[in-house]
C-alpha cells in the first residue's frame, strides 16, 4: 500500500494481494483518521460481502473468488468504542458484467485498487441499537466540528 496526501484528501493504492479493508483500518489508526468519506475502484480476486436480514437482525454473508471489477466501493469511517470504524459498501462484476453488492467484509486485490479516501474535522460515533440490530450514527454525543 502507497499513498500520497493533497490537502484534506489521501490517494491510497493498494497492490496485488493485499487486503483492502485490514489494511484501510490500520490506516485510518495510524493517520488518527476518526471520520472520512471513501470511494475506491479496482480489481479484487477474493472477497466477503454481506447482508443484514432486518426482520431476523441476523448477518448474512458469503465469499467470492474469482476475476472482479469493482465500481465502486463506497463507505464511511467513524469511530465505535474509540476504535476506527469502518462501513464500506461494494458492489462488483464478472467478465459477463454480472452485478452483485453487499457490505464489505473483506477484499484481496487482484491486480490493483485505488481508494480516494476524504479526512473530515471532527469525530462521529456509533452506537449499537437494540431496536435495529445495527452500529449507528449516534449524532447526539459526536464532536461536530464544521
């Protein structure tokens, strides 16, 4: 992984073998990275995409190998606990364009990916809900900064 700084905004590339979503973590952790907007394109081999069943509250996901586009990876981090929190959505194609998408669980580059990765000022936090059966955004105690 590679990456260069432009202002508010990082340019990361991660290379062949790579996992996208342990490694991004770690550098949320290691930029002190508490809140960002990200996108990314690029090819991945292996991946887990998941779907959470509303009317269950149970997580569902499944594991992909093979040749895959990605267009796009979109997502957010924010914190949970004081730990970086990442939610990252994906969708992805085979050769024959067939489109499926779910929550990133994990990704392995293929060939090459890019992630443009936006720092925002400012700390939001998550919070499990029992109601949904989800991590939120708790936006009533997130340190707003604009």
């Amino acid at each position: 992984m590679q990456f260069q700084k432009f202002s508010d905004t990082y340019f990361i590339r991660f290379d062949r073998g790579e996992e996208i979503v342990v490694l991004l973590q770690k550098f949320c952790e290691a930029e002190k990275i508490s809140l960002a907007e990200i996108s990314g394109i690029g090819a991945v081999g292996e991946l887990e995409v998941g779907l959470f069943d509303v009317a269950t509250k149970k997580y569902f996901s499944k594991q992909f190998t093979g040749d895959f586009e990605v267009a796009p990876l979109l997502g957010s981090a924010t914190t949970k606990g004081g730990v970086v929190y990442l939610h990252l959505h994906i969708n992805f194609a085979d050769r024959e364009q067939n489109s499926r998408g779910g929550h990133l669980n994990s990704a392995v580059v293929s060939a090459t990916f890019e992630v443009m990765l936006r720092a925002l000022p400012g700390k939001l936090n998550r919070k499990f809900s029992e109601e949904v059966g989800l991590n939120l955004l708790d936006l009533d105690s997130s340190d707003l900064q604009n």
